[in-house]
C-alpha cells in the first residue's frame, strides 16, 4: 500500500502552494480579528468564506486528509455566533492547532512527495470535538476492498471440539473474560495481562461462531490484540474506545441474537483492527497469520510504520521550515568562518587563531542539538576537545589534528546539507558513510552545473534579442553555439539525453540558419519558434535544480519547436 501522493496532485499543489497558504493565512488573521472583538460577525463571515475556498481547492486536488483537516475547521467556524458568550477556550484552541498543522502539512507533503493523513487525526477530532462530533478512527482513512463473510473457508479459524457444549452460555462467560480485561485497561492497569485475556477471549469466539459473519470481527480484533501485547501499539484513546465499541457489538449479539446467525458483520469496527494488524510490528514467527488475515481482506502493509509515524507527528509539531532554514544559514555561515580560521591555523603554522575556533565549534554544536541532528553534535563537541589539546600543546599546531577537525567539519555539513534537503522533515542518519558523503558532493556539483546551463540559456536568450533588435548582425550570436555546446557538455555528463537531443539540434539551427550569408524570409517568425525551444529548456533546467527525478516531458514543447524549424531529420 502506497503513501505517496500522485505526481500530478504534488505538482498542482506546487502550482496553487502559495495562493493556497496565503488564503488560509488571511482566513486565520480573520478569526483572531474576530475573537478580539466578538460582535465583528462580518469577520467571522470572512474567515467561513475562506475555508470554503481552502476546502474546495483541497477538494479539487483530491487531497483527503487536508481537506478533511478544513472541512473541520470550517464545521468549528459555522458553529460560533457572533456575541458576548462567543468564545468557547476548547473551539479557540482547536482552531489554533488546526491553522497551525494544516500549512504546515501541505508542507510536507511537498518536500517528502509522502501523504500520511493519519498524522491530522489528532487536530481532526479535536476541532470535532469541540463541535460534540464523535472522533474520526484511526482506519478513517485507511481502505479494506473486501470483507469475508465467515472465517470457515479460510482455515484460520479451526472446529473445537471443546465448543460444542452450551453456545449461549459459553458466550456469556467469553463475553465476561473480554470485558474483565477491558475494565483493567480503562483503569490504565499494566496493558499485557488484560490484552493477552481479551485475545484469547475472541479467539475462542471466534471458534464458537466459525461459521458466522461475527466470527471475521473476533478473530481479526484477537490478531490485532495479540500483536498489541508487544507494546509497541500505543493505545490511543480512539482504539481504547473501539475496544468498548467491540464489547457493546458482543452483548447486543449475545442478548438478541445468540447464535449470532443474523448478526451482521459490523463492516466499520472490523475495518479498525484490520488496520491495526496492518501496520503494527510484527514478529517473524507472527508474519505468515497476520499476511494470510490482510489477504482475506485484500489489503497488504503499509509502506509505512508505525514508529515512522511518531517520528513524523514530532517533526510536523515542532519548528516550521522558514525557522529550521534560518537556522541552517546560521550554521552555514558560521561553519564557513571556522574553515578560514583552520586554514589560517595550519598556513601560518600558529595557534593564535584556535582559541576563537574552539568558541567557534562550541556554538555550532549547540546549532546541531538544536535542530536535532545529535550525532554531529556529539562528533564537533569531540572536535572542539581536540582543539583544546592542539592549542595548550602551544607552538606549531599538529598539522594531522588540525585535518582530522577538518574532515569532520566536511562530514557534518554533508549532514546538514541532507538535512536541509529533506526540509526538517525525515529523521536524518547523520552517521554519514563515505558513499553518502560522495553522493552529496556528486549532488553539488550537479546543481552548479545545472546553475551554469540556466545562466548559459539566459545568455542565449539575451543573444537572440540583440540579434534581432540589430537587424539581425550575426556578432550577437557568435558564441551561442558555444554556449549551447556547453549546457550540452553537461546534460550529457548527467545523463540527460533527451536534453542532450534537443541542444545539439539548436546548435544547427544557429549554424545552418542564422550564421549563413542569407536569412530566410520568415526570420523573425523562425526566431520566435526558437524562442520556445530555449525556454522550454530553461524551463526544464531549472526544475532539475529542485527535483533531479523531474519528468523530461517538459522537454515536448522544445521538441516541437525544433520539428517546426524542421530539425528533426
């Protein structure tokens, strides 16, 4: 099951990124005009018309967890009456940390190309909440295609022989078992031994109706149990009610329809423990009963986990993006000072600078913990011990020392640099191998070069204009071709050979048609077609520099450019 978004909705969220973010900001500042003076209804009218715009661009972008996150700031808004008693702490509140995730979700949407909606449920049902609307559950947006009637076709679920006595009553004491266990853990009891009870519990349902639909509930919800006994399932508050939510289905069963014939199969409760199943943690021995249940369902696990999960709930709730980058430039420029003081140290054969250095490193260590990258922290405070030595050892600094600090500066800002990358939103293993180093520095120099092609375009384009405005003098162009020799150079050394294609055919229609003695009579015209070529190129270029993975699609409008001077021969 995947969790990334389609290319198309990342690229239309790019397209309406800031208009959106913007409208949803000015819908906020509406809000808070309103709390400040609660009669204002006209702003409390302006800030419900901005979430209906929010909420229907989300809704035209297919984009579910963030429209759900709107449409339930919108319900919130609706439900507030301009007045004295308007201000409700819980409503203000959810408001607050729904504004707050939802840009930032949009986010990191973006930057990870990931769409995990599970991560808005908890400022979901709160802004419910606070409009008495039951909670979203963890499954909300989770899918299972098919459900199976009955456990007895699968062979999960065996005959016992053991249940074949009284039905009835032997459900009644089962139903008992689950609920002792249940009670135990609304009392926040330790959780294993209450668990382990209730899953053998509805196993043992399970087996007493193997061939009714209520069977496929206590099996899955036993499985789902049994691997919440590892306890690294966090019961939430959402799943501790759907444990009360499975005892109200059992009692109402056994009451009214005993032998559980007519008892249909609660499609919406069985849906949460499949999911449960399939993204808890799961031991080997544990795999070949959890994969053969998701099959019966016709779901397989996530790409995601649940520790991914929590990872990305802390990221999502800590510093925003701008603050994370302001501090990044700090280091960046900081890190940059402490390299001129290390060369001077080892130029000048003194110690004089090292003292400032050794400040230096300190602060930069600080800069580290606190955008959480801790293991270059823990490496530059090592590396400030180090100066420490070589500048009380006096005289001539050690030379090797000196390196040693040296390639571990190299190494963190290689973290930091893939820090940066990923926007503060993956957890970075700032551990970095030499191969990891390596492809970092391979993707500096591939953004300088695709820097240099987007100056060597601009160039051409500017060439073009004079060529043109100068009643076409060909001095204006005579270093295009080698300029588009060169961009060429470098898409060819990265590999991009579409572009490649393109750039060698624009080489000849500056050679054959613009450098010759006569100009075609439809110059200008031609000119003009040309002019699309480049730019589509400039285009194309310069989102390389963003995203390396970008589509060579773009490239079709150069390519029908250079049809339509009929290059392509």
């Amino acid at each position: 099951m995947s969790s990334s978004p389609p290319t198309n909705v990342v690229n239309s969220l790019k397209l309406v990124r800031e208009e959106l973010l913007a409208t949803v900001d000015v819908a906020a500042k509406d809000l808070e005009a309103f709390f400040s003076n609660t009669a204002d209804g006209h702003k409390l009218q302006e800030g419900v018309e901005g979430l209906k715009q929010v909420a229907g661009t989300l809704a035209m972008l297919q984009m579910n967890g963030p429209q759900c996150l709107a449409n339930a700031l919108l319900a919130v808004t609706q439900d507030i009456t301009p007045g004295e008693d308007a201000v409700d702490e819980a409503q203000v509140q959810s408001l607050t940390s729904g504004f707050y995730m939802l840009p930032r979700y949009l986010e990191f949407i973006e930057n990870t190309k990931t769409d995990h909606p599970e991560l808005l449920l908890p400022q979901i049902n709160e802004l419910r909440a606070s409009v008495g609307e039951p909670p979203l559950p963890d499954s909300n947006f989770f899918s299972v295609p098919q459900y199976p009637k009955s456990m007895a076709p699968s062979g999960l679920v065996s005959a016992n022989d053991s249940l074949t006595g009284d039905r009835d009553n032997m459900a009644v004491r089962l139903r008992h078992m689950y609920q002792i266990g249940l009670v135990a853990l609304l009392q926040n009891k330790p959780i294993k031994p209450p668990l382990k009870m209730m899953s053998f519990a509805l196993e043992r349902l399970a087996n007493l109706y193997r061939g009714e639909a209520i069977s496929t509930l206590c099996y899955t919800a036993s499985v789902a149990l049994g691997l919440a006994q590892q306890g690294r399932t966090e019961l939430t508050k959402p799943r501790k009610a759907a444990l009360v939510n499975l005892e109200k289905t059992l009692r109402r069963m056994i009451k009214i329809d005993p032998q559980g014939a007519s008892t249909l199969l609660p499609r919406p409760l069985t849906k949460e423990y499949v999911y449960w199943c399939a993204i808890s943690p799961v031991e080997a021995s544990q795999k070949p009963e959890v994969d053969a249940l998701l099959a019966l369902f016709g779901v397989s696990r996530p790409s995601y986990t649940l520790q991914q999960l929590r990872e990305e709930a802390e990221i999502l709730g800590g510093p925003s993006i701008n603050t994370i980058e302001s501090v990044i430039s700090v280091f960046e420029e900081e890190v940059e000072s402490a390299k001129r003081m290390l060369e001077l140290a080892a130029e000048a054969q003194s110690s004089g600078e090292l003292g400032e250095l050794e400040a230096l490193l300190a602060k930069l260590s600080e800069i580290l913990a606190i955008i959480g990258l801790n293991a270059s922290s823990q490496r530059l405070k090592e590396q400030v011990e180090t100066v420490a030595e070589v500048r009380s050892a006096g005289g001539e600094p050690d030379r090797d020392k000196l390196s040693q600090v040296a390639d571990a500066l190299l190494k963190i800002e290689n973290s930091v640099a893939k820090f940066k990358k990923q926007a503060g939103y993956r957890a970075v293993d700032d551990n970095l191998s030499e191969s990891d180093i390596a492809n970092h520095q391979l993707a500096e120099a591939e953004l300088i070069v695709l820097q240099e092609a987007e100056n060597g375009l601009t160039l051409v384009k500017r060439a073009l204009s004079a060529f043109a405005e100068s009643n076409y003098d060909r001095a204006h162009i005579a270093n295009v071709t080698k300029t588009l020799a060169t961009i060429k150079g470098g898409m060819l050394l990265m590999h991009k050979n579409r572009c490649v294609e393109v750039l060698a055919k624009a080489e000849q229609f500056i050679d054959q048609g613009l450098m010759t003695e006569e100009h075609p009579s439809v110059l200008q015209q031609l000119l003009e077609t040309f002019a699309d070529c480049v730019i589509s190129l400039e285009y194309y270029v310069t989102a390389l520099q963003s995203d390396k993975n970008t589509d060579d699609g773009i490239l079709k409008i150069a390519e029908e450019s250079i049809t339509a001077l009929g290059l392509d021969q």
